[in-house]
C-alpha cells in the first residue's frame, strides 16, 4: 500500500516497468502483464488503456494484439506515469485536505508535507525506466 499514489496509479507504474524490461516493440496482451504481475486482467488491461491515450503505451488490435511501450524507456520518467493516472493534484494540494492551504495561511502539516512532496516529485522526475531496468528486473523475477 502506498501512502500518496491510488491503487491503479501502483499498477501503472509496475506495468510501463515490466514492459520497460522488455525488447522495444514487442506486444504483450493485458493477460500475460496481468499474470507477471499477480493482478487481474481486467485492472490491467484498464490501466494500459489510460496510459495508450497518454502516449507512454502503445496498443495493438486484433488476434495479434496487446500492449508495448510507445516510448524508449530512456524518455519514460515514472512522474510522467503518475500524471497521467492520477494526475499532478497530490503535488499541489494540501495533504490534509485543507482549502486555501498556503505559506501565509498553512495546515499543521502544511512545512513537513512541503518538504516531502518536492523530495517525492524530485525522485519521481530525476531518472527514466531505463535507469531502473536492472532493479525492476530482479524484482519482477521475484514476484
């Protein structure tokens, strides 16, 4: 369980990163991913459909047919994963849920949040897949 990013956005990230491990071009159906995984199909095969209209996927219909990264995983940055799942509002709006949270008029968690969120939206921008090909390979394979 994660403490900032939904569920679905966890699956997409674990997905575009088995599919970063893989040759460029080759086409998986949503079955294979989701059995790689240990997730159902279906959730797979709906995230892969979000992230095919972010561009970060591409998809192929048809017999033949299945999911392949649209991108080298050298231009792939897991932020660009996270938006287009769930969007860039846990990096601009108040942890605890606050309207008008701000520096002049902060919540309680207002300076320690700050502090993690850029840390977290750093992390998440600084390396592409392909700087983590040989993690997510050691970690797919224990699965």
């Amino acid at each position: 369980m994660t403490v900032i990013f939904s569920k679905k956005c966890e699956l997409a990230l674990q997905a575009v990163l088995f599919l970063s491990i893989k040759k460029e071009k080759i086409i998986f159906r949503a079955e294979e991913i989701s059995k790689e995984l240990k997730v159902p199909k279906e959730f797979v095969s709906k995230v892969l459909q979000i992230l095919t209209g972010s561009g970060i996927i591409g998809s192929k219909k048809g017999k033949n047919g299945g999911f392949y990264l649209a991108k080298s995983p050298n231009q792939i940055r897991l932020i660009d994963i996270v938006k287009a799942i769930d969007g860039m509002t846990v990096f601009e709006n108040c942890v605890l849920g606050f309207p008008g949270c701000s520096a002049e008029n902060p919540c309680p968690m207002h300076e320690k949040w700050g502090r993690l969120r850029e840390e977290a939206f750093k992390m998440l921008s600084e390396e592409t897949l392909e700087q983590f090909k040989e993690k997510t390979v050691r970690k797919i394979i224990s699965l």
